[in-house]
C-alpha cells in the first residue's frame, strides 16, 4: 500500500495558541504555506524605498560636485533608516506600561525570543536544530521539522533554519492524492509523447502511420519503420503500429530455384511472414499449440498484438537448433485448415515440394 507523498507542511506538533499571536491567521492558512499579511507593509515600503531611491538619483544630478560627498553621506543614511523600517511588525502590548505598541517581528530562521518594549525592540533568536520558521513571525518557537519521507520517496530538500523537509516521489512515480503511484505503461501500438515525472504520470498517444511500439513501456516513444530497399533488402511483411516493418534478403521471386528454404534467412522471412498475417485469434492459438505442445512454458495471453510477438519470439528461438522447422510450420497450418497461408507460403518462398 503506497504511503503519502509530497507533503510541504505538515505539523501536528504545533499549538493553536502560538497561531493566537499571529494576527488573525488561521491554522489552515499557515498549513498551506501562504505569507503573513505583513508581507502588504513589507511590499508597501518597499515601494516607498524605491520611489525614494529614485527622487534621491535625480536630485543627484542637478547637484554641484562640492556638495556631492554630503548629499552621498544623507542619502546613505536615509536608505539605511527607511531600510531598517522594512521589517513587518505586530501589534503588542507592553507588559508594563499597558500601552499598545509595534514590534518587528524576527526574520526567516529565527523566533521571538523576547517581545518588544516600549523602550527596547524585538529580541530574536536562531532556530535549533531540526526546528525552521519559513517567514517573517512572531512565534514564540520555531516549527518542527515534522515532513518524513515515506515509500517510494525521496528527500530533495533537507531540513534546515528555514525549511521544512521537502519530499517527492522517486524516479519511476509520481504524486497523486498524496500517494506515490507508479508511472502507467502505454500499451503495444502506443508510445511515449510525455514521459511521466515525479508530479505528472506518463503521457501516451497511438502510434501514427509509419510508426509502430511493439513493447509495453512507460519511457519509450513510438518508433520509424525501417525501410528495406534502403537497407539492399526486400520487404517481407509491412509495418504497422504494433511491429516493426520485417526486411529479408531471402529471394522470393517465383521460379528461382537457386534459393534454399534451410538458409537461416529464409527460415526467418518464413517465421514473420505467417506469424504476422491477420489469422483469426481462435485459429492463432490453435497453431501456436501445435508448435508449442512439446514445450514447457505457458500459452500467450493478450490482444492479437502480444500473441503475435510471444510466438515470434519462440519459434525464433526453436529455429537455432530445429533443422524441420519450416516444414512443420507448413503441417501445423493445414491442421489448422489455414490453407490460403499455407499456399501463399510455398509460392513466396519456392516452398512447394515440402511434404
């Protein structure tokens, strides 16, 4: 049972009286990760700052050079002062005075060690170990680093001052409903337009016209037939979106006597040629027992498609060290009263004094 996956915030060891100091946030807001409200004062001044700086750069060139050294040193000042006034701040009240004051509040990484007076800012403290604040806050402890990495995840981000661990799905998954699944695999006559990431599954189209997938894959795209006369060879059996385009160099020409239906390549061109006619699926089964009956592996199951490619695969395998294979490919189809292939067999390939 795959486990939850990318999770950016999770805490369950958080208080909801630490979220009480924290403006009107709620929670779930801060669950979700958004910026305190404070971040519209930080943005507002920062306006104004470069509003100033602006305003302070033309008035720098209408300056005569003997006042230039003293306007730098006022203008320095004021961008360090307005600077230091960036900070977001909350509201708060002195514990001895009863007044209602702003105080700064401490900066990514840190936490409120001591809240502001009226005659002393914001004290503010590095997180410990294991610990972060995200953002500009005024909690009273930092956030524990409670994000673990679960099956078929990985740590992509470690915990540090002001992170959470980060999480995600490991090569070959990807995050959905919060569980890592593994990528989909596009089926044969399908490949692979947009492979699948951590986030997003595999993205499969059909195979179009001149191209085929004769593999179940989540990462392979559809391939180009070859083309046969560019190779010298003659073509055997036409691609489609399931296979490939199958080549021979075995003469098929009627009449050629000179060719032989032991050389390996014809035995081959013999095995494609059968195996990829369009046989009803009841009759390809059939003959894939005749030819299988003294094996010990299990018959083929699937579409036509993988039926197709198991058998191949066999027989190709049978032919190495099976001197009569050809000839009783030949009985299995008259069994399996599959005459007009039988025929076209012994023309094609000059076969017609076999049994």
């Amino acid at each position: 049972m795959p486990k939850r996956s990318h999770v950016l915030w999770r805490d369950d060891s958080f208080h909801s009286s630490n979220w009480d100091q924290m403006a009107g946030l709620s929670k779930a807001n801060l669950r979700s990760s958004p910026k305190p409200p404070e971040t519209s004062l930080m943005a507002t001044t920062s306006a104004t700052a470069a509003a100033a700086t602006l305003s302070a750069m033309q008035a720098l060139c209408t300056l005569e050079a003997s006042h230039l050294s003293m306007w730098m040193f006022g203008l320095l000042l004021s961008l360090t002062v307005l600077g230091s006034s960036s900070a977001p701040t909350y509201p708060w009240r002195d514990p001895m005075t009863r007044e209602r004051i702003m105080c700064q509040q401490c900066p990514p990484g840190t936490f409120v060690a001591q809240h502001c007076t009226k005659d002393r800012q914001t004290v503010c403290k590095p997180c410990p170990e294991l610990h972060y604040t995200q953002y500009w806050n005024y909690l009273d402890e930092c956030r524990y680093c409670n994000v673990i990495c679960g099956e078929q995840e990985v740590e992509v981000h470690q915990c540090n001052a002001t992170h959470n661990r980060v999480c995600q799905c490991q090569e070959g998954y990807y995050s959905n409903s919060e569980f890592c699944i593994r990528h989909s695999e596009c089926p044969l006559g399908h490949g692979v337009v947009k492979p699948g990431t951590p986030f997003v599954n595999t993205k499969c189209e059909e195979c179009p016209p001149g191209f085929f997938s004769d593999v179940s894959s989540s990462t392979k795209p559809c391939q180009a037939h070859q083309n046969c006369r560019q190779q010298g060879k003659l073509t055997n059996v036409p691609g489609n979106q399931f296979h490939d385009t199958r080549c021979t160099t075995c003469g098929m020409a009627k009449g050629n006597g000179t060719q032989e239906a032991g050389k390996e390549d014809c035995k081959q061109a013999v095995i494609d040629f059968v195996v990829y006619q369009n046989i009803p699926m009841r009759k390809l089964k059939r003959l894939q027992q005749l030819l299988e009956q003294h094996s010990t592996r299990k018959y083929s199951q699937g579409n036509r498609a993988a039926i197709q490619e198991k058998f191949r695969a066999y027989l190709l395998q049978l032919k190495e060290d099976h001197l009569e294979l050809t000839k009783e490919l030949l009985i299995a189809l008259r069994a399996v009263k599959l005459h007009e292939i039988e025929e076209e067999v012994r023309k094609r390939f000059n076969l017609a004094s076999e049994i």
